[in-house]
C-alpha cells in the first residue's frame, strides 16, 4: 500500500506478514441508498491473473474505480483494514481481510 492514495490504510502485520482469509468489500451509494457486500476467499484473489494486483474496477460500482491493491500488500498488512475511502458524493467504500 503506497503512501499518498488516499484512503489506503498503511501498516503491517507483526511479525511482518500474517494469514489473510478472506477479502470483504463493502460500498454503500447514497444517491441510490444502495449498499452492496462482498466476500472472496483469499485463495481466490492469488489466482488473480493481473500480476499480483486486485482490481476493483466494475462499470456498475463507480466507487471502486482506480483502486488497486497489490497480493503482496494485503499479506505483509494481515487481517484488518485496508481501505476507508469517502468520494466526494458521499460514497463510501470499505475493505478488509481476516
């Protein structure tokens, strides 16, 4: 997790990595009051062809466009949050393993 996006939440986990479970994603959009979930196995995202990176971009979740969070991130930072970013229209969007 590079210093300066923001909303990335900079930190690793003790020891310097950490077992990651799952990742949880969570977006709430308040012009429609529309809040969607969802939860991947972290299995899952280490298939991820894109070089190691996970991408969130999806035309229909606005919110999640130019986050990226690379594999290696998610393990040295562990169980715990990873993303709290608030756009300017009041989306929210929330990230976190366990």
């Amino acid at each position: 997790m590079t210093t300066g996006r923001p909303g990335l939440v900079p930190r690793t986990a003790p020891g310097g990595s950490a077992d990651v479970a799952s990742i949880h994603v969570l977006v709430y959009t308040p012009a429609v009051r529309k809040l969607a979930r969802v939860t991947v196995p972290f299995w899952l995202v280490r298939l991820s062809p894109q070089s190691g990176t996970v991408r969130f971009d999806n035309d229909d979740v606005k919110e999640l466009h130019g986050v990226k969070i690379t594999i290696g991130d998610i393990e040295r930072a562990g169980p715990g949050l990873l993303l709290d970013h608030q756009r300017h229209d009041g989306s929210r969007v929330l990230i976190w393993s366990d």
